[in-house]
C-alpha cells in the first residue's frame, strides 16, 4: 500500500482564455485607451470634394465686390476660372450699382480672360467689348 501524497502546489498553469491573459489584457486595454484619448473616428467621416470646399469658401469669404475680385483672382490662378467667372460678374453687377465704372471696367476685364481659359470667346468678347466701351465713356467723363 502505498500512500499516495499531493503536492502541496500545484505547478501547472491552469487553462485561460486568450483574454484572461495578464499581457494580453494590459495591451488590449492600452490600444483602447490611445484610440479614445486621441479621437481616432470608429465611423467614416464625410469629407467634401474640392468643388464643394470652393463653392462653400466663395459663399462665404466673398461678400463685397472687392473680396470678389480678390477670391476670382486666387481661383484664376489655382485654375478653378469657372467659379473665378461667377465671382466676377457678381462683382461685376456690384459695381454696376455702386456706379464704380473703373471697377467695374477692371472686373469685366478678368471675367473676359477667364472666359477665354473656359473656351467661351463669344462671352469674353462681349466682356472685353463692354469693358472697352466703360473705359471711353470713363475718359470721355474726365475729359468734360
């Protein structure tokens, strides 16, 4: 007879489940708490095109006939001509009120270039023509 004796500690790691894991459990905790502390989106966000971010900038930096100007030139040159072309009769017509035929005559002079880049002479010659037609009568008022 033999007398069987139990260790007093049992040596063998008992079974856990992957997240029981002490490491496991540290690191997932980890990766939870950076991704909520810095904000990262869990849904997609919407981001606008970029026709939709120059639609949105002219609505609202251009309210004057001279920031007009100012944001058809910026477009021009970043070669958006056909949202520089609706500031530019916008800034047009402003200046038409206002009786600012210089203005008016300098507004109609961009909008005829970026006519021209569009492709749409018939409309930059007309805008050319009445810009050229503004200039004499401007003279034509100094020399009175």
């Amino acid at each position: 007879m033999w007398l069987k004796i139990k260790p007093r500690f049992n040596h063998k790691k008992p079974n856990r489940l992957w997240w029981q894991s002490d490491w496991r459990f540290i690191g997932v905790f980890l990766v939870t708490i950076l991704l909520v502390t810095t904000g990262w989106p869990v849904f997609p966000q919407f981001y606008p095109s970029q026709a939709q971010v120059v639609q949105l900038q002219t609505q609202t930096l251009a309210q004057t006939p001279e920031a007009r100007l100012k944001e058809g030139r910026n477009l021009y040159q970043i070669g958006q001509f056909s949202a520089a072309v609706s500031l530019w009769q916008q800034a047009a017509r402003d200046y038409e009120i206002q009786g600012e035929i210089f203005n008016q005559a300098l507004s109609l002079n961009y909008l005829s270039s970026a006519y021209q880049k569009v492709g749409e002479w018939q409309q930059a010659e007309g805008a050319i023509s009445i810009c050229v037609c503004y200039k004499i009568k401007e003279n034509w008022i100094k020399e009175v």
